[in-house]
C-alpha cells in the first residue's frame, strides 16, 4: 500500500532538513587539524585567566546588574550579562573535561570560583548600602531554576561553544544575555545582605544549574568537533580528582532536574483541578505559579480570567488536590459571556429586566449581572458619587474569604468606582496558635485581616478578642492565663493595626482539659454591635471561648 502523498512530503522534508543539519554541523570554518584544536584551546584558556581586568569586570556586572534588580529594570539587568566574563571559566572548565585536562580544569575552575565569591561579595556590599531592599519581580524570577532555566542554559553552552570553535564573535552578545549567569549571583548577594536565606540558596542553586548544563554542552560540541583526550603525562589521582568534581557538580543539577520533574508534574495538575473548578464557566489561567516540594503541592497562587465567579473556588481547589496546600486564586471577570435578562421571570434583584435596559448599563446593573445566578442582592445603593455598596448573599455554602473574593474580582469589573459588598453575618475564623505560643503564623496573619475587612464592612469598630489555653492536670495554673491573654493581646493588637479600635481582650481556660489540648490553642474574636450575633463555631473539644 502507498502512503499518502502528505506523508512522503513530511519524509522528505525530514531528510531535508536533516541533510542541512549535517551540513551546518560541518562547517568549514571547524578546525579540521591538531594545531586548529590547539590554538582554540589557547584561546579558550586566556579567557579564563584570573586578571586583574576580569575582577574588575566581574565588579562592575555585579553592581549593575544589583542596581538593576533593585530597580526592576530589564534593560540594566542585560546589560550587566553583556559584560560579564564568567562565561569564559566555563568555557575553559567544559574544554578541560573533553580534553581531561585536570590542570586546566583546576585553573578554570578556580578563576569561577573566586568570580562567584567576588560577585556576591559586591552584590550584597551595594545591597547593604543602598536604601532599595524591597523584592522586586526582577529578584524572584531568579530564586530557583526551573524546566526554562535549564534548557536556555544548555541551548546558550552549545551556541557558545559552537561560536568560539567556528571563529564567529557576532552571536556572542546573545549567548552572554541567554546564559544569564550575574543575576542569579547578584540575588544571592541581596539574600545574604537581607538575611533571606531562601532566596539566596534558590539563586545560588540556579547558577550550580546553569554553570553545569553550560559545562556539559561544551563538553558535547568540543567532542563533537574533534576536542578529545590528548596524551600527557599525567598522575592517576588528578582523573579522579577531576571525575569527582564533576559528580560533585553535577548534584545540584540533579536536585533540580528532580524538583523540576516534581513541579512540571504538579503544575499539570493543578491546572486540570482549576478547569474542573471552573468548568461551569469559560476561563483562562494567565498566571500559575506552584510551589512542590516532597512530590506534593504545597502552595498554590493563580489568576484566572472567567466570565462567571467561582464560589469556594480555593476550597474546591483544596479538596481536589489534598494535603493542605496554601491556595490563593484571583478572579478577574470579563464581560463576554455575561448572563442576559431572563425575560420569563426570575430574580428581580439580580436580573435587569431586557425591555428597560439603557444603552450604556449603570454600575448597579452591571453589578447585578456580574453577580446572576452566582448570589443574590439584597440591597444594593451608591451613598456617594463613584462609591457603590452591596449586600449580598452568595448561593450555597460560602465563607467569609470568598466575599472577600468576589469583591476583588468585582472591584476589577468596576474599576470606576469603589465597590464595597458586606457579606451576611456569620462566624468569624478563629486564630490558630501553636502549643504554649502566642505568635500569630502568616495563616492566622491573614485570617486577621479578613476579619478586620468583615468589620469594617459590617461597619462595626468594636470588637471583644477572648484567648483560650488549655488547663493543667489540676486546673487552670497561672501561665495557662497567661499565654491565653497572650494569644487574645497580640490578636488584638493587630486588629488595631490593621485600623479596627475600641477592642477588648478576655481569656478562656476550663477547669478541666478537653481532648485533644490542642483543641483550645486559639483566640476568637466577637464583634460588638451586630443586630444579632451570629453563632460561634465549637472547637474539635466542643468548648466555646468565654469572657
């Protein structure tokens, strides 16, 4: 049987192209004798001397490109990568490997080694002295590699090998931006000047990645083009000297490939959880970012563009992938696929009806078909010019931070005016603390001020804060009191700074200890002056916190 004429075209251009292929790989610019080889390597070998211009050079990139990250300025970034000369010791280090030449190895190394020390050293010289310390988007794009960072790396250590043998400087501007080897030092630096540890391991880890996917693409194109082991002289120890270092190297590029495996697959999920959670309406994730570590997801932040808002999205989202990850998730509605009027009937409050609506619709109705068959409106009015306030009632099950959501995402629907939407009056999320503590974690941070936006949409200043402990063997004991007014001060004080006043704090601590203890770390706030104080919810002990 003949295959089709589609696919003898596709064969055919195969061959094609993989003719030219061979044909770009063998150009006549390659060395072609011992003494071409040898001159290259000479070459290679001078710019990965240790000079006095390359330190200087090392110190002005380093600076640049720690004023660039400072400021958030791309175009300063690359231009510190232009001058940078840390490629040429990794140029040296991959020739060495092909060649095994320990000696050569050890001096190239040797120069990046004292580049890199004097790169972070400057970096986190003008990080310390300057008054810009705040984490720009330009320093978290370097603070772990990923599947991206990997394959630029290795693409960049073939064309720059592959530019020095065939004689063609033109391109090197391009492999000097592509490797981007300065700014992920230079972040190290402003880790350790800022005292963020994590920031300065994930960076330094991607320049251990990049340096060893640019070393081992050398490796392969100098091969490729003849650069294989000469006969010396040479002392066994030095080849195994020289094999363990590459093993030694070659472990951070293994961590990453391992964590990038983990991640990529991670991330996958993740999306396919976020299209079943908004699977009742059109959507598009522009923005995913997930934190994996273990082979589980651990943090999640995402921003997805729909037409209809998602309730309890990020529980959904949560039950759907487990373990307890941190999930954030930011809904920007769009006006495509709005829902009409429903001529037929239906809830007035939420549906405008077709035959009165204006041409140009006011932010009232756009709110109300924003809002159909996702919540109901109980009151909606505009107190003042350019502010709009709203009641509403979300259907099914709701908590208080997806009020908080939907008003953000309606907020961007309506960026002309201040929108404001109270939620009914529920339970307010109770405080967590770890045992005998009364630090507040960045969870118990942000359920503060969830709390605190409640209240004030609540248009309630008052509040009584009650901190629970619990009692030992024999009953309360005098540091049981203390840690739980403890634990009720510091929520109070930081409702305070998040603008609530008039708050009051009071203790819980039983005569007898429930089971678990733990089920009393917490404190609980009580808002003053609601109509009707909504019910509070037990602990796993079933006590409820007392005045």
């Amino acid at each position: 049987m003949t295959p089709p004429i589609s696919t003898l075209r596709l064969r055919a251009l195969a061959r094609l192209s993989l003719i030219r292929l061979r044909a770009l790989l063998k150009n006549r610019a390659a060395p072609h004798s011992e003494a071409d080889r040898l001159q290259i390597e000479a070459e290679v070998a001078e710019g990965a001397r240790i000079t006095s211009g390359y330190f200087a050079l090392l110190f002005c990139s380093c600076g640049i490109a720690a004023l660039g990250l400072l400021q958030s300025s791309a175009a300063v970034v690359i231009g510190a990568m232009l001058i940078s000369p840390l490629m040429g010791p990794i140029m040296g280090m991959g020739m060495a490997v092909a060649r095994l030449n320990a000696r050569a190895f050890e001096r190239s190394a040797l120069a990046l080694a004292l580049g890199a020390a004097v790169s972070v050293a400057a970096s986190a010289l003008i990080v310390w002295a300057s008054p810009l310390k705040d984490v720009t988007p330009e320093i978290l794009a370097r603070t772990r590699p990923t599947l991206l960072d990997l394959v630029v790396a290795m693409l960049s250590g073939v064309v720059g090998a592959y530019v020095l043998i065939t004689k063609r400087p033109g391109v090197v501007a391009g492999v000097a931006i592509a490797t981007a080897l300065m700014p992920p030092l230079a972040v190290v630096g402003y880790g350790l000047a800022t005292g963020a540890w994590n920031t300065a391991g994930g960076a330094f880890l991607l320049f251990l990645t990049n340096v060893v996917a640019i070393l081992g693409a050398v490796f392969v194109v100098a091969r490729r083009y003849g650069f294989s082991p000469v006969a010396r002289t040479r002392r066994r120890w030095e080849e195994l000297a020289l094999a363990a270092t590459l093993l030694v190297l070659s472990l951070p590029l293994a961590v990453s490939l391992r964590d990038i495996v983990v991640e990529a697959r991670e991330t996958a999920r993740v999306r396919a959880a976020i299209a079943q959670v908004f699977e009742t309406s059109d959507q598009l994730i522009t923005d995913l970012q997930v934190r994996a570590t273990a082979g589980a997801t651990r943090e999640v932040r995402a921003v997805v563009v729909t037409s209809r808002f998602q309730s309890r999205a990020e529980t959904r989202l949560a039950e759907i992938l487990g373990g307890d990850p941190l999930i954030q998730i930011e809904q920007i509605l769009t006006a495509d696929g709005l829902p009409r009027a429903d001529p037929s009937g239906g809830a007035l409050a939420n549906r405008a009806l077709a035959t009165s609506r204006p041409a140009r619709p006011t932010p009232e109705q756009r709110l109300r078909d924003m809002l159909a068959g996702v919540a109901t409106v109980e009151v909606i009015q505009s107190p003042q010019a350019g502010r709009l306030s709203a009641a509403v009632r979300l259907e099914g099950e709701a908590a208080l931070d997806d009020y908080a959501a939907l008003e953000a995402a309606a907020q961007r629907f309506l960026p002309e005016v201040r929108l404001e939407i109270a939620p009914p009056y529920m339970p307010l999320p109770a405080i967590t603390f770890a045992e005998a503590a009364s630090t507040l974690t960045p969870a118990a941070e942000r359920d503060l001020e969830l709390i605190a936006w409640a209240l004030r949409r609540w248009n309630l200043s008052g509040a009584l804060v009650v901190g629970s402990a619990s009692p030992g063997p024999r009953g309360p004991r005098p540091r049981d009191i203390a840690v739980a007014q403890a634990r009720a001060q510091a929520v109070a004080d930081r409702l305070e700074a998040l603008g609530l006043r008039d708050i009051e704090v009071g203790t819980n601590v039983p005569e007898t200890a429930p089971e678990p203890p733990s089920s009393l770390w917490f404190a609980r706030v009580r808002p003053r002056g609601l109509p009707q104080q909504p019910p509070e919810a037990t602990s796993d002990a079933g006590q409820e916190p007392a005045a």
